[in-house]
C-alpha cells in the first residue's frame, strides 16, 4: 500500500495537468494531504463511493498516461544513469566536484 | 515554416502515444515521411481540406500537450545543462573524458 501511494505521488506529479479539476482535488487531498475517504466526501458533500470511484478511475487514467508517455519510467533510468555518474566522477579525481554533482543533480 | 516544422518533429515525438490512430497516420506522413497534403488525400481518398483540418487540429492538441506537460522544454532545459556539463568537464583533467560523456549524453 505504501508503495503503490510513492507511485500515485509520482504519477501524479508528471501527470496532473492531465487531469480535471475535480479529480485534481480528490487527489490531491488523498495521496498529497492524506485525508480520508470519508472526509472527502463529507467535505464535498458526497457519498464516500463516489469519491472513491472518481480517485480509482483517476489512478487508472494516470497508469493510462504513464503506459503511454512511460515519464516516470523514463525519469527512473535518468535517476540510475545519473547515480552511476556520481560514482565514476568519485572514482576520479575531479577538481570542484561538488559544483559537477550538483549540475548533474538538476538533471534528474 | 523549417522551425515549425522541426518544433512539430519533436511535439509529435513526445506525445504521438496520446493521438488516434488517423492523427498518427497523417501527422507522420506529413511530417516525417513529408508527403504533400494533396498526396495524402488521394491516398485516403477524403479531401486535401479533410486532411488540412486533421492535422491543424492535431497541432493544436500537441501544443495544448506541450503547455500542460512541457516535455520540449524540459528536454531542451536538459540538453543545456548537458552542454553546459561537458564543458565544465573538458575544462578539467578528467581521466576517460569519454566514457563520462557517453553516459551523460545518454541523459537527453
């Protein structure tokens, strides 16, 4: 369950503007401020079905687009790429390494 | 039009995933197989204004993608930084130069 809430947290970060602004708020506030189901729904004044029938179909839009556009995979091979990067440039000696890594580090 | 053109190339590259099938068939025929619009539509038999429609409305849609996900921009923000990397690099003694360049341009 804690893994599958860091995927939707990313998914919904590469994907959120795909979204509408309804399903924007439903998940935000669940997988972003971790309100509950229910006080969603009371919030909106809602049942606690629909609201749980509009994040689950937007958990499925979100894997739709990752199936499709893959950023978060693609964002995962840079992170590898560039962690491997960090350890052939710490092989070396590399004068002002730390300003290297940190340009590197904006890559991901 | 070459900078449209080359600026189609790259939207068309990032989100051809999200277009129908007939958005694909045109825009890639138009844009990289660079068949005219009157070829296309004879070959589909519709109307070279069929055909002009189909794919305005699919550059718009593509240029819609770009302003929510920005995938163009980041990649060029990426390709900067890359660039901007390399010279950090080949302005110090860095042994196998190379190899560090390969993987870092295995970054864009």
């Amino acid at each position: 369950m804690i893994e599958k809430t860091i995927r939707m947290n990313y998914l919904y970060d590469f994907y959120h503007a795909l979204l509408t602004e309804k399903q924007n708020q439903y998940m935000s506030m669940y997988y972003l401020d971790d309100w509950s189901l229910g006080e969603i729904a009371e919030y909106f004044d809602v049942s606690r079905q629909a609201v749980y029938d509009n994040i689950r179909r937007t958990e499925l839009m979100l894997e739709e687009y990752e199936k499709k556009l893959g950023l978060l995979e693609k964002y995962e091979g840079r992170r590898n790429q560039i962690a491997q990067l960090k350890k052939l440039l710490s092989e070396r000696s590399v004068p002002d390494l730390d300003v290297i890594i940190k340009e590197l580090e904006a890559l991901e």
